[in-house]
C-alpha cells in the first residue's frame, strides 16, 4: 500500500495525503500498524452502520426513530470503541516511527537533531518533566560507559518519548517535533485535537458515565461527530507518517 493511498474499505476515515508511493524502511512497520488501526475502526463503524440498517422500517427504509436519540446504546458503544481505536492506532503509529525513524531522522534532519539537543540538555540541567527522573548523574552514568555515548542518548531519548501514552495534545506534538516537525502544520487546530482526546479520555477513563443525565447516564456520542473525529486522529498519523518518510 502507498503511503498516499488508503485501504479500500477505509476510505471514510482517512483522507487521501499526497505523498511518496513507496515508503522508506524505517515507516514500514508504521504503516502497517497504522493500517490495522484504519481497518479495525472502520469495521467498527460499518457495524454500527449495519445494526442501524437492520433496525430500519420495512416501508420507508428509513432508520426507526428512539426517543430523543438516533442512536442505542449497543450503536453508541461501537462508535466509542471506534474512537479509542484511531487514539490506540495513533499512539501505536507514532512509537513505531521513534523508534524506526528517528536514529537517522537526528543524523539528516536540523530541527530532529536539534530536538535531541534539547532533550540532552533538559537532562544535564536536571529539567526534565518525567517525574521519574532520577537528576543529571543518573543520565550521565550510562551516556559516559556507553560504547557510543551518542547512541546511549538516542536510545534514553527514544525511551523516554515511548514511555507515556500519547493521547494528549502536548504529547502528540511533542513527538512531532522529535521527529523533526512543526505541529502546526499536523492539518488539525490544536483546541480541536484537545476536545478529541478529551472525549477519548472520558470514554476510557469514566466509560463516558454522566450521572446527571436526564434520560441517558452516559453522554449521548453522534455518530458523525465520532466518525470525525476518529477520521482526524488517524488523519494525524496519516500526516506525520507523510513529512517523515519525506525526510528520511
């Protein structure tokens, strides 16, 4: 599969990126997973779709009306799984390409390289926002007996940047800038991409539960909110995983 190009049955959720045929080495494995991810959540949706279909009127082949709802529960599930899969897919999508990509994103590209740079200082300076972070001695320890001390800073800056979850706004652009990056130009405003995630969390965190809820005691998703924005989540790896086989 092209990188411009998009599985037959997933079309809907990722828009077509202009972009290079054939991928490099090093986002191979990006691809796939990010792939897997399109397909498991278009499937998602098309099963929603399908229940929808077989609730529809005989007569009308419209779909029956619920009360203050156009969706049930089970539909509503599905699309929040879909959701959760495009955040898992992107997450998924993006620790693949650190870890394939950017060794030799540091040595072609300024602004990865220079990223890097940052990292290390952060750590020398005892700066860090990993709050397992043990001070400058701890990362200097391995750096100094490590065969290659650039590559031991490479591989602390890999880990540290796989290490979280990346299902946040700050943590998608910091990974974006690792790699090289603007985030700026990811194609999403960055209020849009912070109410994605903080749906995402809802749903993962407090399966969606609103205890005030008049009628329902979860909160009511629709289905052409959630196909957007699962659309823009792998959108955004789509994008990402773009610019970098660009630059490698």
């Amino acid at each position: 599969m092209g990188l411009e190009e998009t599985p037959a049955t997933a079309r809907e959720m990722l828009a077509t990126l202009e972009g290079p045929v054939d991928p490099r080495g090093e986002v191979q494995a990006a691809l796939l997973i990010l792939r897997y991810a399109n397909e498991s959540a278009t499937s998602l949706r098309e099963t929603c779709d399908m229940l929808r279909t077989e609730r529809a009127s005989p007569r009308t082949g419209q779909v029956a009306k619920l009360p203050r709802g156009t969706l049930t529960d089970q539909e509503q599930d599905l699309l929040r799984a879909m959701l959760v899969m495009a955040g898992a897919g992107l997450d998924a999508t993006l620790k693949r390409l650190i870890k394939d990509a950017l060794p030799k994103l540091v040595d072609r590209d300024v602004d990865a390289r220079t990223a890097l740079e940052k990292f290390a200082e952060s750590k020398l300076r005892g700066a860090g926002d990993d709050p397992s972070d043990q001070g400058p001695p701890k990362f200097l320890a391995p750096v100094l007996t490590a065969r290659s001390p650039r590559d031991k800073v490479i591989e602390l800056y890999i880990e540290a940047l796989v290490g979280q979850s990346l299902q946040s706004k700050d943590q998608v652009y910091k990974v974006a800038a690792a790699l090289g990056l603007d985030p700026k130009k990811l194609g999403v405003e960055p209020r849009d991409l912070t109410h994605i995630f903080d749906v995402r969390n809802s749903i993962i965190h407090e399966m969606d539960a609103d205890p005030e809820g008049q009628r329902r005691k979860r909160v009511p998703r629709r289905l052409t909110h959630m196909r957007e924005w699962s659309a823009t989540l792998l959108g955004v790896a789509h994008s990402i995983l773009l610019a970098v086989n660009a630059k490698i």
